[in-house]
C-alpha cells in the first residue's frame, strides 16, 4: 500500500459521503462540564469500528478539522475509534457538511448559530475568567435544550408517513413533515 492511497482530498463528493457517515454515526451538542453552564462547548462526534476505510476518514479529519481520535475496546472485542472536535474547528467541520446532511441539518444549523454568535469570556483584573452574564448562560442553554430536542425526537416525529404510498414491500415512503 502507498502512502497516495492513504491521502483523501476535501472534495464535494467526499463531504456529501462523510456528511452521511456523519448523519448515521454522528454525535453533536453544546456541553458544559458544570451545572452553571459557565464553561459551554460545541462538541462534535463520530464512533465506528476499526477498519482501513474509517481510520482514512477520521486522519482526513484530523487533518483539516483537528481534534482527536481515541481506540476502546468494545465488549465484542473489536476496536471502536471515536473522533472527537470541538469549538471553532468543530464550527468549521459542521459547516462544510451542513449542505449534505440529511438528518442532522437542524442540530448543525443550530450548533453553527450558536458557536457563531458567542462572546469571548470576560476577565478580571488577575487574567482570571469571570462568570458570565446570566442572557449569555440562558442562550446556552436554550441552544443545547433545542439540539438535545432534535436528538431525542423519534424520527416518526420528524418525518410522516405519507399516506396511500405504502410500498408492494410494506415500506412507506417518508417525507419530512414541518417539525424541522
């Protein structure tokens, strides 16, 4: 194997495949690591077993988006890769796959939105950060509610049968109804 076969280029195609990859494997969320809600991040995710394919995909990522991946141990035994990003390189990896996500769309327009309008954290005399206003943690958490809704929406909630259109196999096909 050469090291051309291991190198991926950011073309729209390869966006739009990892855009899905992202849809089906795919974490996103504003995350604070205190109830005050003071220290918020963007956060994004994808989990999937070891394989040539996914380790191309996640050092294509690390490359352009930075972050990290981490190996566990799954309880089958196989090895799980998880990439991680987060902030403004987050940011920018939702925004160049927002245009072919298909199920995610909303959560990454939100997380864009929100990332986007983010203040810089306030310091005291001493350097240190000082809490935030309380508009600025109450737009946190509104942002991190809304994303936390779409997530936990059954998708029989997002998108509706279509009525008369079952399919000879019993498969009704899917529409996405006003919910998002």
């Amino acid at each position: 194997m050469t090291n051309e076969i291991l190198i991926l280029t950011k073309t729209r195609e390869l966006l739009s495949y990892i855009a899905g990859f992202f849809d089906g494997e795919g974490s996103l969320g504003i995350y604070s690591s205190s109830k005050k809600f003071n220290d918020c991040c963007l956060r994004v995710q994808i989990k999937q077993n070891e394989s040539i394919e996914v380790c191309k995909i996640f050092k294509f990522l690390y490359e352009n988006y930075e972050g990290f991946t981490s190996k566990t141990i799954t309880y089958s035994g196989k090895t799980c890769l998880t990439y991680s990003s987060s902030g403004n390189n987050a940011c920018s990896f939702l925004r160049d796959i927002m245009e072919f996500s298909l199920i995610k769309k909303e959560q990454i327009r939100l997380a864009i939105e929100w990332q986007e309008g983010r203040k810089p954290p306030l310091r005291n005399i001493k350097g240190r950060i000082c809490p935030k206003p309380e508009n600025e943690i109450n737009r946190d958490i509104e942002y991190s509610n809304k994303i936390r809704l779409l997530k936990d929406t059954p998708l029989g909630e997002i998108y509706k049968p279509l009525t008369g259109n079952k399919s000879k196999r019993g498969c009704y096909n899917l529409t996405p109804s006003n919910h998002i």
